[in-house]
C-alpha cells in the first residue's frame, strides 16, 4: 500500500447572483474579521487568464463575455491567508471592434460606482504571456485602454503576471514593457513587478511527465511570490478611479454634444447670413414692399428612432436627451443606466452636458434621439424682424434690423466658445488625476477642440497651444494604439456591409 496521498480535492459550488447589472459568483460566507484583498485581471484576448484565476481558486471559471465579481471565503489559512475577490474581464482587442471595449470600461466603471460594487483595490494584474517580445499594436492598445481606467494613485498597485512562462526570466517581456514606459509598480531594481505562471498544468498528461512537473512548480512559485505580495499591498480607495471613469465619459458625451450644437450653430449662421445678403441687396425693394421675402435654408430638429441591443448583455442602449434644450446628453455610449438618474453625465442632479445644464427631471432615456436637419423656407419682413426678436423702435429703419441679425450672429459665437471652454476644462480635468493622460479617449477628441478653437484664435491662442502640446506629448504606444483602433474600426465597417 504506498504511503503516498492524493490531494485534497474541493468540489466548489459557487452562489450566482446579478445586483443590479453586476453578476456575482460567491463562495462561501464572509467573516468581516479575515483579512480581505481585492484584485482586477485584464489583458488581451487568450492570455491565459482564466487558467490564472482557476489555479487561485480551484476552478470555479469559464470563459467570459462580461465583466464577473468572484468571491471566495472561508478558505482563509488553508489555501490563502486571506478571503479573495476576483474581478474577471473579457479580453481587450478582441474581433468585435472597439465598441465593445468601451462596453467593458462602462462595466467595471458600474462595477466601481454601485453601492453593492467594488469600492477598492490591492492590484490590478496585467496579464500577458512570456512570449512577447515586443508590444504589438494590439497590445499597445490593451495597456492604454487598462491605464486610462485609473487614477494615477493605482500606479503602484499595477502588476504583471506573466503566463506559458518556463520559469526563466522574462527578459523579452520586461524589455518591452519599459520600452512601452508602462506605468506600474516597480521593484528595487526600477523593474516592472512581475510574477511568473505556467498554463500547462490543466493539459492531458503525457509521458513527459517532467514538463508537467516543471509547470506545476513555476506556478506554485509564482503564486506564492504573489500571495505575499497581496498581503503586504495595502489597498487603493477607487474614488479618483471613478473620478477619472466619470470625467472621460463626460469629456466623449461633451464633445458629441458640441459637435451637435456647432452643427446646428452652423446652420444657423447660414441662415443669418442668407438673410443679411438679402436684406443688403434689396434695400430699396424692401423699403417699399411689406411683403418683400428672403429665402432661407432653416435648421430644424426632429426624434429619430435608433437601434439597440448590440451584445445580449448589455442592459439598455438608448440615448439620454433632454427634452428642454432638445439635445442629446449622452450618445452613442449611454448602454447601463435604465434611466437619465443613473446616467454619468448628471451630476448633483443636473446634466454636465445640455446647454441649460438642466435637472434630470428634463431628460428622458429612450430609443431615439434629437437630429438636426434643414428644410428651404420662405419668410417675409415680418416674419424675420419676429425671429430676431426686433423691438418696434429698431423697425424704424433698416439697418436697425441688420444689427439685430448681426447681435443673433455674436451671440451665437460666444455660445460656442463657451461650450468650447467647457469641453477644455474636462481636459484639463483629467491631465490632473488620470493615470494615463494621453490616453487613446483623449486623444481621439483633440483635432476637433483645436480646429474650431483655432476658428477663435485671439480668445483660444493659449488653449490651442496646450492641446496641440498634449498632442505631440503622445507616445509611440498610443499612436500603435490608435493604428490598431482605427484598423479594427475599419474591418468592422466592412463586415457590416457586407
């Protein structure tokens, strides 16, 4: 009878449970007296992450398409000195466009914000495997669209877990990590902390029972390396994360709903302008005839239906409009709040975004949204004096009427510049606490503030010089990122026509 024993093998049957939009497997029940540690996984797609979460908890994990909260207690002092909570999340810079990934940063930023969510943090592990040797466009772009989750008090919580590792040091890794300038935590020695771990151990055993040996022992090395790192890594409060997650999100429905209104603000001005180049030319006709008319292209704003749904777990894709400033607050993006009170861009109780900032009482989520169009109108003398609101004291002589048009024109400027500074100021906002400041979501926006900050140039002169300073500030990673972006942007156009 050999005196050799099996392990002790933990047949785990987790409790799932959704709370609100987050899904939660727990296992065991919580003793508030255990120390308890919290960990974020991400990286691209098959890097071996859920064979890392599965060798920490026994195999509890698949695959997954969302963003999972797992818990494990009662474990405490057997297999780890403390109770665990995994956050797993689908592979960045997978075949499903970028779309979806911003659909994760919305998950964990709900995930973040909900009062039964994850309110802090020991380490987020960047998961990427032994054999990289250089950062691919793709991988660039995993790293920025991780970074720029966080507020730049996580940077030393940030680790790498290095999988299908031998054991060996992971030179080609570290190298390219530094080349990148990724900002994590870094060891005595100004390297990346890092912590090695072997996938084959969930492979079908062969003769060559060595290798399996061999990747067995580099993974327990690894965990343990890892487990007394955990326990020594105090954790981060997510308030400056969430910070950060809420100020991109406003920033990105900001400039949609400038881009919006300087549409219309353009529309506008073609209208005023029509009418001017009227008013001068017929002067004399005019004078003589009350029922003299100017032609006009006239801007106007109807509800058109969209369209939903994109991934089954996505909870609601609508737009949150209000209905006061008849505006689109925030879309295309707005997919977890059921209504405008849960939505990022109200704050205090009132929108960041519309033109009124109005209550969220004045908004609505639903499954349309405001589009400016324009449409040929015929107006008379009176008509325009009544559309620009002309006193009966200006009527008395023309030019009277065209300064009132031309007064309409100035408004309509510094409305615009006023929303330009607005868009600016949550730039700035974010070079102020976000880790990763040029950041692919970032930079993205900056071609449209400085065009039509330039279009000011006396007002924005030190504006424009700072953004275009942030432009040239982007790194080589994130110009690979944006390469990698916009190419899957472009298959992911041609899929959809064909």
């Amino acid at each position: 009878k050999s005196s050799r024993r099996s392990p002790t093998i933990y047949q785990l049957t987790p409790k799932k449970e959704k709370i609100g939009t987050i899904k939660r497997m727990t296992l065991g029940e919580k003793n508030p007296t255990k120390v308890h540690k919290t960990i974020l996984l991400v990286g691209e797609t098959a890097t071996g992450k859920s064979a890392l979460i599965n060798a920490l908890v026994n195999s509890i994990t698949d695959q997954t398409s969302d963003v999972i909260v797992y818990e494990i207690f009662g474990f405490e002092d057997k297999t780890l000195p403390y109770s665990l909570t995994i956050i797993d999340t689908p592979g960045y810079g997978d075949t499903r466009g970028p779309e979806y990934d911003d659909a994760i940063s919305t998950r964990l930023t709900d995930v973040f914000r909900s009062q039964y969510g994850v309110h802090e943090m020991n380490v987020v592990g960047l998961v990427l495997k032994a054999s990289e040797n250089r950062l691919s466009d793709r991988l660039w772009y995993v790293f920025d669209s991780v970074a720029s989750l966080f507020g730049k008090d996580m940077e030393n919580n940030i680790v790498c877990l290095i999988t299908h590792s031998d054991g060996g040091k992971p030179k080609n890794v570290l190298d390219a990590l530094n080349a990148a300038n990724i900002k994590c935590a870094k060891d005595e020695n100004n390297q990346p902390v890092h912590f090695l771990f072997n996938n084959l151990q969930n492979k079908e055993r062969t003769k060559k029972i060595r290798v399996l040996i061999n990747a067995h022992e580099t993974t327990m090395e690894g965990m343990s390396e890892f487990g007394e790192f955990l326990l020594r890594k105090a954790p981060q409060q997510l308030k400056t994360t969430v910070d950060v997650l809420d100020e991109r999100i406003r920033l990105t429905a900001s400039i949609q709903n400038l881009q919006e209104r300087v549409e219309l603000i353009e529309f506008q001005q073609k209208e005023i302008q029509q009418t001017q180049e009227a008013l001068r030319k017929h002067e004399q006709e005019m004078k003589s005839n009350e029922n003299f008319t100017v032609e006009v292209d006239e801007p106007y704003k109807v509800k058109e239906t969209i369209s939903g749904g994109m991934w089954a777990w996505v909870l609601y894709e609508g737009a949150v409009s209000c209905n006061v400033c008849e505006e689109n607050c925030h879309y295309p993006g707005c997919t977890m709040a059921w209504s405008p009170s849960f939505c990022e861009v109200m704050k205090k109780g009132r929108c960041t975004v519309c033109t009124g900032k109005c209550p969220v009482s004045d908004h609505v989520k639903e499954k349309w949204r405001y589009v400016t169009k324009t449409r040929k109108g015929t107006k008379t003398l009176q008509d325009v004096k009544k559309k620009f609101d002309q006193s009966k004291a200006d009527c008395k002589e023309k030019t009277s009427l065209l300064e009132t048009v031309q007064k309409k024109m100035d408004e309509l400027k510094k409305d615009k510049d006023q929303w330009l500074e607005e868009s600016f100021q949550h730039v700035l906002k974010l070079e102020q606490i976000a880790l990763n400041v040029d950041s692919l979501s970032t930079h993205i926006h900056l071609d449209f503030l400085i065009e039509k900050m330039k279009e000011n140039s006396d007002r924005f002169e030190e504006k424009v010089q700072k953004l275009e300073e942030i432009k040239r500030r982007v790194n080589k990673g994130t110009r690979a990122g944006l390469a990698y972006m916009f190419g899957r942007l472009t298959v992911s156009a041609g899929r959809a026509f064909k």
